[in-house]
C-alpha cells in the first residue's frame, strides 16, 4: 500500500498505483492538513465572509453573493452544471489517475476539503470504482471542469460509473462497494473539480508508455540498421561526446551496445559503403530529441502531480483564502504538445526504415521481405500502413496549446486546451507503438534472411523469442492480427523486457 504526503508522487508509485492497481493511504502529516484546511472554510462561513467559490457564484457570476441556507446547494449545483462531458469515455486508468491526483492535491492542504468527503474518493481509489467521464468538453482553462465533474457527481451518488463494461447508475456501484457518497460542504464542490488533474492523468500514463517506446525504438532500429547492413561509427562515444545532449548519448549509447559483437556486422565491415542514409545515421539525433522532449515533460508533470491547483486556494498558516489561476493549463498544455511531436518523430523515422528494408535495391534481399515476391507482397501493405499513422501522427501533432477560444461570458479569456493536448497525444503513442511492431517485424524478418550469419546476442535472443510469439512469414496471410499482438508487446514493454534479460538499456 502507497502512503501519500502530497509530495512524494512520482511517476514509479502513480505506475505502481494507476496501472498496476496498488491501494493508498494517507500520512498523519497529510489528515492533520486536510483538517486545518478545513477548519479555514468552516469560519470564513460562520463570519459569512465574501469569498470565490465558497459564499459567491462561479466564473462570471462571481459578483452574486450566495446566503448561508444555500451554500450547500451550490455546491452541489456547480457539480451538476459542470458535468457537460461529450463523446468517448476516458479509460479506467485515466480516470483512475484523476481520482489520485485529485486526492493528492487536497491532501496538501490548500483545498478545504473535509476528511468526510476525501474519504470517499479515497475509497473509490481503493475499491476500483470506475466513474463514467466522457473525453470532450475540457478547454483546460479552470482546470478539467468537465470531466471532474463526472468524477465528483460518481463520489455524490449521481451520474454513471462503468461495471462491466456497461454504463450504470453510480448509486448502485456505490451501495455494492459500501461507499458512502459524499455529502458537499462549503467549497467542496469547487474543490473536486478545479484542477489540472484528467489532462496530467493522461500526461501521466502516456510517459510511462514513452518512457517504453523510447528503448522500443532504439531496439527496432538497431534490429533495422543490421539487416540494412549499417555501420556503427555514427554511434560513436567521440561523436555524441562533441555534440554533448543527454538525449542523443543515451540512444548512441544503446545502439552500440545493441549491435556490439554483431557477427553481421563484422562481416561487411571493410564494405565500399562510405555513409548511411540519415534514418540510420542520424538515430541518435532523432531519437535522442525525442528522449529530450520526454525529459522536458516529465519533470514539469512529476511537479504537477504534487502540486495545488485549486481556486480559491486554502492557507492554513495565513488562516486566509486566496483567488488565484493555479487551475490553468499552460503548464501541462506546453509539455504534452512537446512530447506528442518527438512521438511522432520516433514513428516518422522508423517509417524510413521500414520502407528501406522492403527496397531489394538497398537489401540486396527480396522486395518487401516477400518469398515468392509477386506471388507474395509481404511488407508491401505494412509499409503503407505505416505512412498512413505517420501521417495521422503529424495531423495529431499540431499544437493544441497554441488555441484559444474565450469561454464564460470573457471571465476565462485565455484557455490552455490542455486536455485535448493530452488525448491526442494518447493517439500519437498508440500509433508510434503500431509503427514500432511493424518496424521489429520487418527487421527481424530480414535477419532471418541474413542467416547463417546472425546478430548480437540481445538482438538474436529476441529474434528467437519473437518468432515463438509471431509465426515467420512463409507466404502471405492477414497481417492485422499479427500487428495487434505486436502493439501490445510493444506497449507492455515484453519487447523491451526481452532485451534487457541480456542488456540493460538506457
């Protein structure tokens, strides 16, 4: 079980949490915050003080005074109107995500939330209630207002949660689960829904899927650049040395560490070769801008995930409530549009490879990797697979960040559209990691021709391990199927795994 501080959430325990499922608990520091965070709003209500939020009306109605006997209501009302989602629903994990980030955001002590109704959420975490929250209909402004709402109207007994596949009443999941729904107290409703936490769950889980895809990739290139029969020199340490990123030297570091001691290689070593195409050569580069990107949005989402982003927000020392703009998105918006166009460029290049080893010309072996080419097409189809997400990917890739369009009557005149960066960025990942199988198929296939010779050890032990799982290509047949279970090796990280059984990679 994890123990929450509101500090101490990165993205080893949100994995261990959100994807694989582990339960939480709170540190004593934790409650004794949430409480004093509470003890503020219960005066700032007895003294009937004007705050945002807690005694006024929400966004452009926040010059209407709310009396004390409907506090409570509004609070419940902010929940209902917001809860204005539209389209596909987001997955278990995302949501699951969302619910952590928002309990370790209040648990700061910044929101005025009551243990009572942190309670709930927490127990939702804990017992694996899955709220029904559509896609659409954030503009990462005051935060993800829309589908937080769908999470904070499942913690109040109303709206749909998912059982089974199916969408059904909340109130059910909540009496099967014995949870008791939360019932809002001054602020509470704002509390559960001002905030940045759907765009930085998705952000959250489409790292920890980078992070894989990013060995991924140096393993299906070097797996490429062997059976292209490349050299390794644009890898060397003196290379990356002069040019100095830690990007570029982690992938040079992996590609020679992946093909050292390759007989294939040494074979065609004193070759007339004088250079690589730039999808071989330049690997490093490429894929070391991508490694960039993702440390770029890693560090600012490792700081999201512990950080307040409520409004109004709680000071316990100060014993005062403060307006600010904690809730925008810019600071996620920017990072996701960055990491979604080094993704993208990981599958841009891999496509290159991919069409130079179905290219008899640059392979000297059968066009498209085919027996029997013309009888068989072999990669022919794969290969356009792979250009149309390339070209998906690049359509994806347009920054959302860079949009805005005024909502709430001009009060929110500058939105983030984060969350809409952040799915699309889910889409980019799901696309690259297709384009990755296709490129592992591909390669390995043609280290299959290169026979006797082989490559290095990790290379050929995965060879050996993959052609177990995949069935090798003797005529043609659907690939579909072939290309899914390919994807979900990728992404669960066995491709990876399967490597570093013999090699630890950077």
């Amino acid at each position: 079980m994890a123990k929450l501080n509101g500090k101490n959430l990165n993205l080893i325990n949100y994995n261990s949490i959100v994807l694989n499922g582990e339960s939480i608990s709170l540190s004593d520091d934790a409650v004794k915050r949430v409480n004093a965070s509470h003890r503020v709003i219960e005066k700032i209500v007895r003294e009937n003080s004007s705050v945002y939020g807690v005694t006024t009306g929400f966004g452009k109605l926040v010059d209407i005074s709310i009396p004390l006997e409907k506090i409570e209501e509004l609070q419940i009302n902010i929940i209902r109107s917001h809860s204005v989602g539209y389209g596909e629903k987001f997955s278990y994990e995302d949501v699951r995500g969302a619910i952590l980030l928002r309990i370790n955001t209040i648990i700061r002590g910044n929101s005025g939330v009551s243990m009572d109704t942190l309670n709930t959420l927490i127990e939702m975490l804990n017992k694996k209630v899955y709220p029904y929250v559509p896609q659409q209909g954030s503009v990462g402004a005051s935060g993800d207002l829309a589908p937080l709402s769908h999470i904070a109207l499942a913690a109040i007994g109303e709206g749909e949660c998912i059982e089974n596949g199916k969408r059904v009443p909340s109130m059910n999941v909540l009496k099967k689960k014995n949870i008791k729904p939360a019932k809002l107290k001054p602020k509470e409703g704002l509390a559960l829904i001002n905030g940045t936490q759907m765009m930085t769950s998705v952000a959250g889980r489409c790292l920890i899927e980078s992070e894989i895809l990013l060995k991924t990739a140096d393993i299906a290139a070097a797996v490429s650049a062997d059976a292209l029969l490349s050299t390794t020199t644009p890898f060397e340490e003196r290379i990356t040395r002069v040019r100095n990123h830690r990007g570029q030297r982690e992938s040079a570091e992996n590609m020679m560490n992946l093909l050292k001691d390759s007989p294939l290689r040494l074979s065609h070593k004193k070759c007339a070769k004088v250079q690589d195409p730039y999808s071989v050569r330049c690997i490093p580069q490429v894929h070391g801008a991508a490694r960039e990107a993702y440390y770029f949005a890693k560090n600012i989402v490792e700081v999201e995930f512990n950080s307040s982003t409520d409004n109004p927000l709680v000071f316990i020392e100060d014993n005062e409530v403060v307006s600010g703009g904690n809730f925008h998105g810019e600071m996620i918006a920017i990072p996701v549009d960055t990491l979604k166009m080094g993704m993208s460029e990981i599958a841009n290049i891999s496509d290159r490879r991919i069409y130079r080893l179905t290219d008899p010309v640059q392979t000297n072996l059968s066009p498209f990797l085919a027996k029997a080419a013309g009888l068989n097409s072999g990669f022919m189809m794969l290969q356009v697979t792979t250009a149309s997400l390339v070209s998906e990917n690049k359509i994806l890739s347009h920054p959302a960040s860079v949009d805005s369009i005024p909502t709430s009557l001009g009060q929110e005149d500058h939105v983030s559209m984060g969350t809409i960066g952040a799915r699309k960025l889910s889409e980019v990942i799901k696309n690259t990691a297709g384009v990755l199988a296709i490129e592992i198929f591909a390669g390995l296939t043609a280290l299959s021709m290169r026979e006797p010779l082989k490559s290095s050890k990790p290379l050929d032990e995965l060879k050996k391990y993959f052609f177990k799982r995949i069935k090798p290509i003797e005529k043609d047949r659907a690939f579909y199927k072939d290309v899914e279970k390919i994807s979900e090796m990728v992404l669960s990280g066995e491709i990876v795994n399967t490597v570093e059984k013999y090699l630890k990679l950077k």
